[in-house]
C-alpha cells in the first residue's frame, strides 16, 4: 500500500518556467490537500479538494492552480514560476471531511526556483 | 494568518524528561489533531481530540483541549531521543472541510 505518493521529488525552475506537481493517493480518500511548508512558517495550505472534480482555495492560492479530475490525483500547477515559491511543497489525503480524520502526507517536493 | 499557534518554538530536554507544548487556535473547531514531522519527511498523525473531549492519551502521548481558551497541550512523558522531531498541531474546521497548521514546535531531545 503505497499511500500518498508525490512527483517528482526534487526540482529546480527557473523564473517563468511552468510545472505540475502530481499527487497520487490510492487509500480512496475524498480530501485532498496541498500545502506549502516554509521555515518558521509552518504549513500553509494552498488548496484543496473535497472530492472529484471539485477544487477550492486555501491560505495561499496565488500563483497556483489544482485539478482533480480523478479522485485519486490532485494536481498542483504553476503557470509562471516565481522565486517566493521556492518551498517544499506537501500533498495530504484524508477519508472523512471537516478534518475528523488523520491526514496522510507525501513525501514533499522540494522546489527550487531561480 | 495561520489558525494555530505552537508555543514555545523550540523546545530542548534531556533524555527521560517531560516534553510540554502548546497550541492556541482562533475559530471554533470541530477536532484538534497533532502530527509528528522528522526532518526532511512528511506529517505523520498522532493523536485526534474531538471539540467535546478534554483529554486523550495514546501510549506516551497526552493531549487535553480547553474549547473555552481555545487552546491545546500535547505532552510527551519519558522523552526519548528518538522523539526529536518538529510537532503541530492542526484544526479541522466545518464547512469548508479545511486542514490547517500551526507553526510548530521543534523539539530535541538529548542523552
């Protein structure tokens, strides 16, 4: 049982370029996450998403988009990325809404923009 | 702004000694959980407190919740160094199904 599984690992952008963060979770969960973790900032959350097809914003939503066209992937884009968004990125799933249930966390993806 | 705070922000004992952080949080809440994060790794789960709960222990781990301060305690009796690792505590609230974060507490844990 793989869990909650994030590509790609590592990366390095430069100013402007795009990417997608995939996450993918197999447990059938409904609620999906993604957050931003920064040092001395915690983790903030970006967006998120109740169920397919459904998507709503977080915290900290500039700059990123998310789909959820499968129930089992969340993904997180950025159109033009920037050096603020230099962070480690987390995706997080959980089976039962309004936070009752423990989340599951990925690895992270550990992102680099110049 | 952030819906919990941990307090303090870095916490050092030694080994055998009780850990003791706090988290304040601002809206009313549905649950309260905690997580466990080594460095370099993911949250792991440790420990859900319903709003109509006071107290819950799991093994070395005790939390208590006061919905009227809207504050939180997790304590870790008989640390071991194992143990260092930052902790957070998170809120779920209603509606809009969100999960938040605190900022954390680093704890160390010497021999």
């Amino acid at each position: 049982n793989a869990g909650v599984t994030q590509t790609p690992k590592f990366r390095v952008l430069k100013t402007g370029q795009s990417m997608t963060l995939l996450c993918a979770q197999d447990m059938n969960h409904e609620y999906m996450y993604w957050y931003r973790q920064d040092p001395g900032m915690g983790l903030r959350l970006i967006h998120y998403s109740v169920g397919e097809g459904t998507t709503a914003k977080g915290e900290v939503p500039d700059g990123y988009n998310v789909s959820r066209l499968k129930k089992q992937n969340f993904l997180l884009g950025l159109e033009s990325a920037a050096p603020s968004q230099t962070s480690v990125y987390f995706c997080a799933s959980t089976n039962i809404g309004q936070g009752a249930a423990e989340a599951f966390f990925g690895q992270g993806t550990r992102l680099t923009v110049v | 702004s952030q819906q919990g705070e941990e307090d303090p922000q870095a916490l050092s004992i030694q080994e055998g000694e009780n850990a003791t952080m706090n988290c304040s949080y601002k809206t009313s809440i549905n649950n309260l959980q905690w997580y466990r994060q080594n460095s370099g790794r993911g949250l792991v789960h440790l420990i859900l407190i319903r709003s109509n709960e006071r107290e819950k222990h799991s093994g070395r781990l005790r939390v208590t919740l006061d919905t009227s301060k809207k504050s939180s305690s997790l304590l870790i009796t008989a640390s071991r160094a194992a143990d260092t690792a930052s902790y957070f505590c998170a809120t779920g609230t209603g509606g809009g199904n969100k999960l938040t974060f605190g900022t954390g507490t680093q704890l160390k844990v010497e021999l």
